[in-house]
C-alpha cells in the first residue's frame, strides 16, 4: 500500500491492523527510536512500515526481532569497498561512522506472546542535503553516486525478511559479526548515572572507554572497561561518542 503523505508509517498501521505494509513520500510526525526525529525530504526516500504476525516468540525474546530486521536490512544493501557497511546497537545501518537506516520496532503482547511487530525503516537513498541537526546522515547516492528505486529496494528487503524468518533464531552471529566498533575500546556516554538532582538540576552524564563484550538475550549491550570493569546497559542508557 502507498500513501504520498501520512503522520507516521507504525502508527497508521497501527490504526489498520488489515494493512501488512505501507509506504509514504513524506511523514509528517515520523519517528526513531525512543521518539527521536527522522528527517527525510519528500519523495527522496525509503520510508515503510511492515507488520509480522505470530512469529512465534515469548515476550522475552523481542530482541530476536531487532536481529532479524537488521540482518535483513544489511543483507538488502549494496556494500561498498571504502567504508564497512555495519550494524549500530540496537539497530541502526551505518556506513563508516554515518547512519545510512534506523529502525523502529514496536510489539503487541498478548499474554504472554509476542502477537503482532510493526517495524518502521527510515533509509536514506536518494538525498544528498540535510538540513536538520542530525549529524551524521548518508545516502546511497552520497555513497554509490546512483539513483535508487524506493519500491524496488523495499520488495527486495521484504523478500530478504520473509526468507530469514525460519532461520531467526540462527541469525545472531550474523548480527555480531557485522555489529558497529565491534573490535577496540571507543568513548562512550553514561545517561543519568545518579539519580539525585545536581546543582543545576539536571542529571549528571560520566564519559569513559570501553569495549564490546557482548550482547545479552534481552538485547542489553555489555561493555569492558580498560580497567576491566563489566557494565551492562539498556538502550537509551548509553550512547556511542562519535
């Protein structure tokens, strides 16, 4: 289904639970992860949303889903040979150290059972001006110097989705080995490490270098520090520093 121009791919579909995908040129309210903006210029990009139904996962095994869908997403892309194309915790694409795709995911439970996933997929194809404070955006224009089919790249990333769903469950060394600064110790940015107010009011923010250990079931990333302190943090509690 296509729409030239909604509020929000997830939310549409959302409010039409009989509707599998939908495309747009333009969203008015479009959303990232933990509601952050996505800016897009109409017409220019990939912007969808599709709904998967009785995947057969518990509540508890949600995370399977971010493997999945970005596994799918890297293997739907074109790989260049000057910068890796990678997978940024929990699910962005990134080329070099510039977002190429994010990814938003939002599950129905019913009980116990994950019922319905609506996943949403920004992905940069044909803009080459930015004009938002984002700052690091790409396009596989900027990158390739070709143009791309939106539909095109969207049937491709489909059929890619639909054939690793039986394999879901095997995917998670695929999504490791392709994982963002998976090999070194980089800076990274603790969130409200205190929760007592500060002088001004504001939560305090701590900055240090760590490594990649792990990824946890639930999805929680797992760092060492070079004095070999493990910390394990949920999404949103952490941020890379690039």
């Amino acid at each position: 289904m296509y729409i030239a121009t909604v509020n929000s791919t997830n939310d549409y579909l959302r409010l039409h639970p009989d509707v599998v995908t939908l495309r747009t040129d333009y969203q008015t309210a479009g959303r990232g992860q933990a509601g952050n903006g996505w800016e897009s210029e109409p017409g220019k990009n990939l912007l969808f949303s599709t709904r998967l139904k009785d995947l057969g996962l518990d509540a508890g095994e949600q995370w399977l889903i971010n493997i999945l869908v970005s596994v799918a997403l890297y293997k739907t892309l074109p790989h260049s040979s000057t910068h890796p194309l990678t997978i940024k915790w929990p699910n962005d694409l990134y080329y070099g150290d510039q977002k190429l795709a994010g990814v938003l995911i939002e599950n129905t439970l019913l009980g116990n059972r994950i019922a319905d996933s609506i996943i949403g997929i920004g992905l940069n194809l044909n803009q080459t001006e930015w004009h938002s404070d984002a700052p690091n955006p790409v396009s596989l224009k900027q990158i390739t110097g070709m143009d791309y089919d939106p539909d095109e790249v969207m049937k491709t990333f489909l059929t890619t989705l639909t054939e690793l769903v039986p394999e879901m469950r095997r995917l998670r060394s695929t999504y490791m080995q392709h994982l963002y600064r998976r090999e070194g110790f980089y800076w990274w940015e603790e969130r409200e490490v205190s929760t007592m107010p500060t002088m001004n009011g504001t939560r305090t923010e701590q900055s240090f270098e760590a490594q990649i250990m792990d990824i946890t079931p639930q999805g929680e990333l797992v760092l060492q520090t070079r004095n070999q302190d493990i910390k394990t943090y949920h999404f949103k509690q952490i941020k890379y520093i690039l």
